[in-house]
C-alpha cells in the first residue's frame, strides 16, 4: 500500500491494454509537469478538467514530474495524475532522478520514482488503430542526456514486428533528438540520428517526447537530411513549469488523433486573456507518407 493510503495499481503506469476496435483513437500528450519550484497548478488543474471531459483513449505522460525528486514533490503530482483518466502511460524524466544528492542519484536513482509513480518496465498499449511503447531514457550517470539502452532498442524492434502492418506505431522517451534554432537545449540522445534512424527502420511512425518545454511536430529529416526512412517528432511543452522555453514560452500540450490512414497532431497553448487551454496549430500526415513505392519512399 503506498503512502496515500491508495491501492499501487491505481496508480498511472506503463501497463499492457488490448481495447476493443475503434477507426479512431485520440491520445493526450503532456509533459514536463516539473511540481515544486515554479510549478503553476493553473494550468495544471486545466489540464486534469480538459482530459476528463474529453476522455482521451489514452493520455501519454513524457517525463519531468518533479522539479528535483523529492517525496513531496512526487507525493503531489501522483494526486493530480491519480484523477485523470486511465489508461495512463508515464516515463520518468532526467528531473525525477536526484541531481544534487549524488550517492542517491548513482545507487538508487529512480527509488522516488518507483515508490510514488510506477515501476520502470517498458509499457505498450495496444489501442488497434495504433499502438504505444514507452521508454525510460534517463541516464542517472549524465542527468540530463538522454540514452537509448541497446536491449530496450531490441525489444522495441521486437514489439514492431509483432504488431499488424496498418497499425500506427508511436514510441514514447522523454528527451529530444536535435534543437531548433530558438530552443538549443542540453540531453540531446547519445547517437542521435543514429537512435531515429534505427527507430525509423523498425518501422515506428512517431516518437513522442518532452524535455525541450516546447511543442513542436517534425519530419525526422528536417533535423537529418540524409535520413530516408519517414518518421515524425513531436514534443508536448510543459504543460504547467515557468521554465517554459522557445519563442513562444508559453504552456502547452498536444491532442492526437489517429485514424486507419492519417495521423494529426494538435498543439494546444495556454491562453494568457481567458486562462485555459485553446486548439492551435495541427499538422497532418497521410499513412502513405510511409509506405515505399520500389526502392523510394511515398514522402
Ligand atoms: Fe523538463
Ligand atoms: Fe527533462
């Protein structure tokens, strides 16, 4: 039994769900909550409000829960993740691993973590349509970079294989693969172009990821021209951290929508007049982007 006096499997999970068919799914992406210093329960309140009217078939949680790991800082995000809607799939980011308390950072890093939020398994969701397979990239030898583990990159190609050719397949980590001019931010993955090419050719369609506190939806090649294989970035700003970051600094998450043949990602920025969450900017992209036509790809 956890501290709150609430049952563990209540609390938000990477967890393995089969729901029934549906030609469309949609996901909540938030991330970077970041509860203690500068943490806006604001936004964060909106945020709990927007997904229970909306009931997303599933709300994707990108990291950076806390701002330094703390039990209390946990204690209060597991309470305001507890009452949004399941299923709930959530990674830890490089600030939910202590920074300044190095014995603890190299010897238990994820101890926090594991008692308050979820334990550390790799999670999947099979929602039909498309599919979700969540990662924990953080590397408590260098705090901020992120790293793909050679076993977890397996078992993802693993995963891949072994779902339908249709499905879409979007893969979950916590930090970015390269900056954009207004944003240079440190963790970059140890390989990058490396780590999203392999992603690319396991046949995953999208990664979803935090840690920039800015939203943003990409073509992997517009990061690295020389990649073939298509594959699409998106990162969800903070939802609810002051630290928010790029031209805009403003707090934000993005909404998904899944169909059999298109994949469409809204982002949502925090209206400073009215002090909600408002529709922005969405991008669209054709399944067929991803097939190959001989020895080229459609895109
Ligand atoms: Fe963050
Ligand atoms: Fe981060």
């Amino acid at each position: 039994m956890a501290s709150n006096d609430l049952p563990r499997e209540l609390v938000c999970r990477p967890q393995t769900v089969f729901l029934e068919q549906a030609s469309q799914r949609r996901i909540l992406h938030c991330s970077d909550i970041h509860v203690g210093r500068r943490f806006d329960p604001e936004p964060a309140e909106k945020l709990v409000e927007f997904a229970r009217n909306l009931r997303p078939d599933a709300i994707v949680v990108t990291g950076d829960l806390t701002m330094r790991a703390r039990r209390s800082q946990f204690r209060r995000v597991r309470a305001m993740l507890q009452r949004l809607p399941h299923p709930l799939i959530v990674i830890p980011g490089n600030h939910d691993i202590p920074l300044y308390n190095l014995p603890m950072r190299l010897f238990a890093p994820f101890r926090n973590y594991a008692r308050y939020i979820a334990d550390l398994d790799d999670g999947t969701l099979d929602l039909g349509v498309c599919a979700v397979w969540a990662v924990n990239t953080v590397c408590p030898y260098m705090h901020q970079k992120g790293w793909f583990r050679e076993e977890d990159m397996r078992a993802l190609e693993i995963w891949s294989q072994s779902l339908a050719p249709d499905t879409w397949r979007i893969v979950v980590v916590h930090q970015h693969f390269a900056n954009t001019p207004d944003n240079p931010r440190p963790g970059i993955y140890f390989r990058a172009a490396y780590c999203l090419r392999r992603l690319a050719q396991a046949g995953v369609h999208l990664v979803l990821h935090g840690h920039v506190h800015q939203s943003g939806v990409f073509l992997g090649r517009e990061f690295f021209p020389q990649l073939e294989e298509p594959i699409v970035v998106a990162a969800a700003g903070t939802v609810s951290s002051g630290r928010t970051r790029g031209n805009d600094r403003i707090y934000q998450f993005n909404l998904l929508t899944c169909s059999r043949n298109t994949l469409e990602i809204e982002v949502w920025n925090w209206n400073t007049q009215s002090r909600t969450f408002e529709a922005g900017p969405k991008r669209l992209f054709e399944k067929e982007m991803f097939m190959k036509r001989g020895s080229s790809w459609r895109s």
